[in-house]
C-alpha cells in the first residue's frame, strides 16, 4: 500500500513555496515582516495623527491642569507684585530658580503656552473630523436586523397571535414613542418582518458640544487676557482713586491693551469698618467682615455711593473691583527747624501678621537739612513684651503706637532708577534713630511728637486712617467664558448619563404557522440597563399591542 506521508524532500520544498492561502505578513508565514519607512511626510502624518487623538487631548488636559498649580502656590506679578516682592525676600535661594522658571508668570510663561497651544489645536483636529462624523451618522438609516438576535444581550422572545404586519407597525410606533429612530427591513423575497431602531446619538452630540466648548474656553480667555487688563491701587480713607494708567500702583495690561479701554471713572473710599470676632475666646480678634463705603463717579454722570466687600466686588466702567487686603495709614506730619511743614501724608503699612503688625516706610528727600528715611513698625494694639520690645495682640485700634527707626544718607532718589516704595535700602545709610543710634527709636501716639535727632526738626503723628487694596479687573471675555464653561458641563453631564444602544424586534414564524417575537439590543460602551430595557419593550410590546 503506497503510503500518503510526504517524504522529507516534498515536506522541505512545501515549507519553502508560498502558501496562497495565507497573505504577505500573516503570523505564521515564513517570510520576515518587513515594516514600511516613513518619509518625511508620513513622519508628520503620523505625529499629527498622535497630536489630534483623544488620549492626547485629555492628556494635555489633565497637564495644563497640572501646569496651573504653581500659578495657585506662587504669588503672581499679574494679581500680587508686592507679594511677588515679599516672596523673593523670605526665599532668596528659591526665589531666583522660580523666576528662571517664569513660575511668578506662570500663565504668560513659555512652557504654559506651550502646552495651551497644543492643546488648543489636539481639540480642533480632534473635533473636525468627529463632527463630520457624527453628522453622517445622523443622516444614515439604522443598521439591518442582524440574522441571529440570540447573540445579543437581553435577547429574549413571546409569542404573538398578531399578524407580522400589525407586530412590526406596533413595534415601530412603540419605539418611536420611547425616543427612537426606526427602519423596518424585510428578509430576502419577503414582507417586513423586522424594525431596526437606535437612539443615544445626544450621547456623542453631547461629547462634541464639551470638547467645542473647551475650544471656546481656551479662545475666549486668549482673548480676555489679550485685550483686559489687572491693576492694583492702595486707597486711604479720605482719598479717591482714578482709572487711568497713572493712578496705578502696578498695572498689567494684556498684549492687545490700549489707553482707550479705560473707561475714565473715580472711586473715593469714605470709610473702612472691619469687624472682629469678640465673644469667642480661642478666635479673639478674627476678621468677620470687611465693608469698604466708596462713592463712585463716572464721566458725565452724578457721584453714586456704594459698597464693596470680600465676596462682592463693584461693577462699574466695564470693571469688577475686588477688595484685596486692608491695613492702617498713619499720617506723620514733619516740619523742619523753623515750624515749616516738610511733609504731611498718610502712609500706607504692610500689614505683617493677623494683628496689623505692620512695616512703613517713609522717605523724606527734601525739604530738611539731609535726606531722611524712617523705618517705622506699627502697633495697632501695643502691648509691651519681657524684653522692652512692643507687640500687637489685637488688630483694631485700642493702643496704637508708631515706633520709628531713622536714617540719614543719600536715599537713592535722583539717580533716576526706580526704588520700591515700600522697602528702604540701609546699607548705604546712617542710623540717627534706632538700636544702633546714640537715640532709641520714636514712639510715637495719635498727637505725639518729638524732636528729630540731630535738630532736624520735628515730627508728629497725626491720625491714623485705614487703607484698602483694590484689584481692578477688566476682561471683555468673561460672559463668553461663562458661556463656554455652562457648555462644557452641559455637554459633559450629556455624554456621561445618556446611553447610546441599538434595540431590534424581529418577527420569527415557527413550524406550526406560531409567530414568535425576537427582541435583543446591543450598546456601544457600557449600559448596565440594556436588557432591563429590552425586556421592558418586550413586556409593553406584546401585552399592548398597536395597531
């Protein structure tokens, strides 16, 4: 008997001749897999492909997130210079690797950009081509009843004594009423005998409207920061503030910014009234409230009174006006030998801790026999410690006193650079008044004076004024903003709860003439409730029957 094993030599030339049945590159095949080169072309082609995914979307996301936390842990030159200043006198070893890293700038920064842009257009190529999608799907028929229903979830079947014309017409207008789309289809050479329905297309249309929306997000606040602008202004009670750029204390403007967005108004700050907790022991001295009292004018119209708190700022010029911080102004009076008024005018203090210990410094260039500069430490309410030194153990005025250290030299004021109003460089200078000086420092009550050190004259303490610190915003985006934001979480909510399934009835005539209704559904993504609500179908379909 001739044995039908091939021999080593047929096996050998077998393994070596193609196999037709098998194509180019299948797993088994026994020629190497030769992966094709990228030109240059397919080089971009395939980082943009990468760029405009949705895993690269979410990803850059949840960076630009990330990248916006130091911006929330670092003051920022755009909302708090002074604090910006602050910081880099408490940190001087981290301060400068923050700046080197433009972390003080954080939202204007390289690598913040970066990553806005980037998300900016991950978004766009990934919405384009999904709208078009989607706009196709929503323009196309159901899809055909699948041969076997019993492969799909909640399959389940009953029995009818309705003809098949009146089952699919009543099946039809069932999920017609249940919010979905229908197509009858018949088997090959016969009357319809099944309905097609779908519905959930709001799913992805909600999943559109959040990633278009995030696009107006970004546009919309690329655009408010372009044209908008941040200013900060100190305002002492008994004093008015203008909206024009001279006014500022530091101001910020966007990269668009002109003069003519400031509309021209003044706000004069009538009063400031803090209130404290007193009653509860163990928060002795809490603030509760701040209610700064002002009264605002704009061009052409009458003065108008109004308040700003914490939580409520003032709208006024196309502006919010925010109320940042408070402190005290003291108003020190000098006069020189002769009883002439050199300088008289209330000076705002750095508020230091949460009693109004506070920092002021006062730089008197003219008008005395030499240039003088006081350092000045506040005490709202003084209390004297152990070692002869004051503190303040209460924030409102109950025993306010002014100590003053002085300094005699060149103050660094005509050199034509700009200095910070708020510090005084001593190393250059003379104490004449201090630890260091033959004087102790002035202490100084509400009508106290004293002589200067070195007959320069005299000083007073004459009133002691609060002060406030408003932010001045102004963001032409900000509705928009508000807009696109209510979109995203709109659309957010929408693709998250609704669900996106396929539901067909089929009718199936059996051996004896019995129709038998199949139901099955299929859903795209996870939707725990699908065979519940095939079986609901199922259930109202075949107990009411419409005709």
């Amino acid at each position: 008997m001739a044995s039908s094993r091939p021999s080593k030599d047929t096996a050998s030339n077998d393994a070596e001749a193609p196999d037709s049945t098998r194509p180019q590159g299948h797993f088994d095949a026994p020629e190497t897999i030769v992966q094709p080169k990228l030109d240059f072309v397919g080089y971009l082609r395939f980082f943009w492909r990468q760029l405009t995914s949705m895993r690269t979307a979410l990803l850059l996301l949840l960076l630009l997130a990330l990248a916006a936390i130091p911006g929330s842990l670092v003051p920022q030159v755009s909302s708090d210079p002074n604090g910006v200043v602050q910081y880099k006198a408490n940190n001087p070893t981290l301060a400068p690797v923050l700046e080197s890293l433009g972390v003080f700038s954080t939202y204007s920064s390289v690598w913040f950009s970066a990553i806005y842009l980037l998300l900016f257009v991950s978004l766009i190529g990934c919405v384009i081509p999904r709208t078009k999608h989607h706009w196709d799907a929503l323009r196309a028929r159901p899809p055909k009843t699948p041969a076997r229903l019993s492969r799909l979830e909640g399959f389940t079947t009953r029995e009818t004594t309705m003809d098949a014309a009146t089952a699919i017409a009543s099946a039809r207008t069932l999920l017609r009423r249940l919010g979905y789309r229908t197509e009858v289809y018949a088997s090959a050479s016969s009357a319809p005998d099944s309905v097609s329905a779908e519905r959930g297309y709001l799913r992805e249309t909600g999943n559109l409207v959040f990633h278009t929306a995030l696009i107006g997000v970004l546009i919309t606040v690329g655009v408010g920061g372009g044209f908008g602008y941040t200013g900060q202004r100190v305002v002492v009670e008994g004093y008015a503030f203008n909206n024009s750029l001279a006014s500022y204390d530091s101001f910020n403007p966007g990269r668009f910014f002109s003069d003519g967005a400031l509309e021209p108004y003044s706000i004069a700050l009538d009063s400031f009234t803090p209130v404290y907790e007193q009653k509860n022991l163990n928060a002795l001295g809490q603030p509760i409230d701040y209610t700064a009292a002002v009264t605002t004018t704009l061009r052409g119209q009458k003065p108008h009174k109004d308040v700003i708190k914490v939580n409520s700022p003032l709208e006024i010029g196309g502006t919010q006006v925010y109320l940042l911080g408070n402190g005290y102004a003291p108003v020190v009076t000098v006069k020189d030998p002769n009883g002439t008024v050199v300088f008289s005018q209330p000076t705002a203090c750095l508020p230091q801790n949460a009693n109004l210990t506070s920092i002021c410094v006062i730089k008197l260039p003219d008008g005395l026999d030499k240039q003088l500069g006081m350092l000045g430490f506040f005490y709202p309410t003084s209390v004297a410690q152990t070692d002869g030194t004051l503190a303040s153990n209460y924030p409102d005025l109950l025993n306010p006193i002014l100590s003053l250290n002085m300094y005699t030299g060149d103050l660094g004021l005509d050199n034509g650079v700009g200095t910070n109003a708020y510090s005084l460089n001593t190393d250059s200078l003379t104490e004449v008044a201090g630890l260091k000086a033959d004087t102790p420092a002035i202490r100084l009550g509400v009508g106290d004076s004293a002589q200067l050190p070195g007959g320069l004259g005299t000083i007073e303490l004459t009133a002691i004024p609060r002060f406030v610190s408003l932010d001045v915003h102004h963001d032409p985006a900000q509705v928009w903003v508000l807009v696109f934001a209510i979109l995203v979480v709109a659309g957010l909510v929408t693709s998250l709860f609704i669900p996106r399934r396929r539901v067909w009835v089929k009718v199936v005539t059996g051996k004896a003439g019995v129709l038998t209704l199949e139901y099955a559904g299929l859903a795209r993504g996870d939707d725990p409730a699908l065979a519940a609500a095939v079986e609901e179908i199922a259930e109202r379909h075949s107990q009411q029957p419409l005709a």
